[in-house]
C-alpha cells in the first residue's frame, strides 16, 4: 500500500496488489512520497520525532509503501519493521533502508505478518482510509502493541468533486474505545509536508493505548494425531512466524469457541479431518511465552490415525508439506513451543510451564537449555 494517497480521486483497488506494483516505479516523484526535497524531509522527520517515543523503539510501518517513513524513523534510532502487500514497493523499501538493520514485509496491513512479535508503536500513512473495517483493524493494530504502545496514523480526506478518505471525527470514534489518550494535529496548514499548500483535510492522530485493567492470553490449540508411534508435523511458510519449521496442527481459539470445538475447527481448515468431539482426548495443557511474544495458553488433544479421514495438505499457501514423524526421534527442525510440547507428551507431562528467555530462538535448540517446566498433579482422592 502506498505511504500517501494517489492524486486521482478514485478510491484505489486497496485488495490488488497489482496497483501498487505499477505505481511502485514513479511514486517517490511526488514531494511527500519520495521526501527528496530536504525542506520536505526534514518537515517529516520533525513531525516524526514528535509522534514516535524518544527512547530507540519497534516500529511497526504498515503498508510503508517504499520506505520514506520508515527510513527517517531508523535513522531515528527506532527498530523498524515494514510491511506492504505490493512486493515491488516492499522491493524499493528494502533499498531504500539497507544498512539500517530495518527489515520489510510483504503482506496485508490489516494482518500483518508478524506472528507473535509485539511493538512499541504502531506506524500507517494513508493506509487506514483503503481498509473496508476501520475499527476491526484498529483493534487488531491495538493487538500488536506492548502496554503502552501507541498507534500513530496520518490519515485525511482528498478531493472536493469525490472526496475520499477517512474524515478526523471518524477516526477518533474508531480509536476511541482503544486508547486512554488520543491527539489530532491537523496537517493541511503546513504545506512543507506536502511541497505544496493543499487546502483538503489532512492530519494526525496519535493515540496512546489504555492501560491494562486485567491479564489476558490468546488461548491455541494443537493436535497430535497418532499413527501408531509417528504423530502428524506441518512445515510453515509464508505465515510471518516460525516459516520453514515443523509444528503440529494448531491454531488460535476464536471469540465464542471452547478449545474442543477450535481443535475441529483447525483440524479441518488444515488437514481435511472430519473429527468428532468423541475422537480428541486431552493430552496436555501448556502455559508459553515465545521470546518476544506474549503469554498464551495451548491446549494439546490426542486424535488416533483413521478418526475424520485421511490428512492431507488443505492450506498449501501456509503449510508447504505434512509428514509423518517417529515420536521418539523428533526432527531438530521444529517450532521450539511444539517441540516441548510433544517431548513433554512424550514424558507423561500434563501441565507444563515454557517460557522463553528474550535471546531464545523459536526454533528448537537441541544444545539449548529446556524451558519445559513440569507441574505436578494432585493424586485422585481415595475412596
């Protein structure tokens, strides 16, 4: 997605890609997209400083475009990380921020890929206008904060026959319910942004996450379907997190679910299986805690070979292979989390603590310590 809107006043094709890859060549000539003009650059980068903390931060640039923003936010001394659906801005953005240590995606903004990592501030220029769910996305945008984080969008309305774009007011309703402190500064009176007067709306808003009232963790789900003494493992790609590694099948439980009805529900998006509630027993209940993520409780059912079907690959864009593993002799290549998970199975374990430490890699480390941290079980009471 572009770090500015275009100049025609038709709302662009946001779902196509497609458009912004033939934008990509010429979309730094404008003065506010490419910031080549130092007058512009520096008006930018002060505005910046003023949004972004003054502590060295992770910043989230969603549909970055070709980098401008998230350049002078590295240069800042921020920890930057780009996204943008079109792989020929992400292209131009990784160019343009080589050396910075930067690192740029190519995914949707509105669900960046990003897997478990948490950021300090959430950063998107002329992004949220294009998306069909504002205050859907913003929640999941809120999602990907710390305590503490901010969201720093730089939004307005264009045109005067067809205006198009997301007016201040609406925008502020949308984060409202998100933030413990939101301020709008108006943009379109300082034409050193632009390279130019410009008389439509323009503005920014910043908006400071409510403190948190209570502890909450995302609630996965894992199944480990047995043939005989081999259990099903997935290889990620394309996801944002872990890609390349063997996991088993899982998945987060959604709003209304309980954690049997979201194992079907995985098992079927991912493998085809049919199951029934009869075919899962619970195997054991994990509390983890990536390197760089937060908490989350995973629950992991049992299900035999022949319950719901043959498995077989139903998410080829995410998972480039299945397999079949020997229990005892697991693959070193796996999502650490899975892998205590399913030695801790192994094990007898039932209720695990895993938790990370921050310079912990999420792949399995066979020469690493174990995190796996066994609970005991009270005895059935006599009698």
């Amino acid at each position: 997605m572009p770090a500015d809107p275009p100049t025609t006043t038709e709302t662009p094709p946001a779902a196509e890609a497609g458009y912004w890859d033939a934008a990509a060549p010429s979309f730094d000539e404008e003065p506010d997209h490419g910031l080549r003009d130092p007058a512009v650059r520096a008006a930018w980068a002060g505005r910046l400083a003023d949004w972004l903390p003054g502590a060295p931060s992770d910043v989230l640039d969603l549909g970055c475009g070709t980098g401008s923003l998230a350049l002078l936010a590295a240069e800042a001394g921020h920890r930057v990380t780009g996204v943008d659906m079109s792989p020929r801005m992400a292209e131009r953005a990784r160019a343009k921020l080589a050396g910075t240590g930067a690192e740029v995606l190519t995914g949707d903004a509105a669900r960046p890929p990003v897997g478990e990592r948490r950021f300090d501030v959430v950063l998107a220029r002329h992004v949220l206008w294009l998306l069909p769910d504002p205050a859907a996305v913003l929640r999941h945008w809120a999602g990907l904060l710390r305590p503490g984080g901010r969201l720093v969008l730089v939004e307005g309305v264009w045109g005067e026959v067809s205006p198009a774009g997301l007016p201040a007011r609406r925008a502020e309703e949308a984060v409202a319910p998100l933030a413990d402190r939101v301020r709008v500064e108006r943009l379109s009176g300082d034409p050193g942004l632009w390279g130019r007067a410009v008389t439509d709306e323009r503005y920014a808003l910043v908006a400071h996450l409510a403190p948190p009232r209570r502890h909450t963790e995302v609630v996965d789900v894992h199944l480990i379907l047995r043939r005989g003494e081999e259990v099903l493992l997935a290889r990620r790609r394309d996801t944002g997190y872990a890609d390349g590694l063997l996991h088993a099948p899982s998945g987060h439980a959604e709003d209304g679910e309980d954690v049997r009805e979201a194992m079907i529900r995985e098992a079927r998006e991912e493998t085809g299986l049919d199951l029934a509630p009869g075919d899962l027993r619970v195997a054991l209940v994990m509390q983890h805690q990536g390197p760089r993520g937060a908490p989350r409780i995973g629950w992991f059912f049992e299900a035999r070979y022949g319950a719901g079907g043959e498995p077989v690959n139903a998410e080829p864009a995410k998972c480039s292979e299945i397999g079949w593993f020997p229990l005892d002799a697991l693959p070193d290549d796996m999502v650490a989390y899975c892998r205590a998970g399913l030695d801790a199975y192994r094990a007898g374990d039932r209720f695990v603590l895993h938790r990370h430490h921050p310079d912990d890699s999420i792949a399995h480390d066979p020469t690493g310590p174990a995190r796996g941290v066994p609970l005991p079980v009270t005895e059935p009471a006599a009698g």
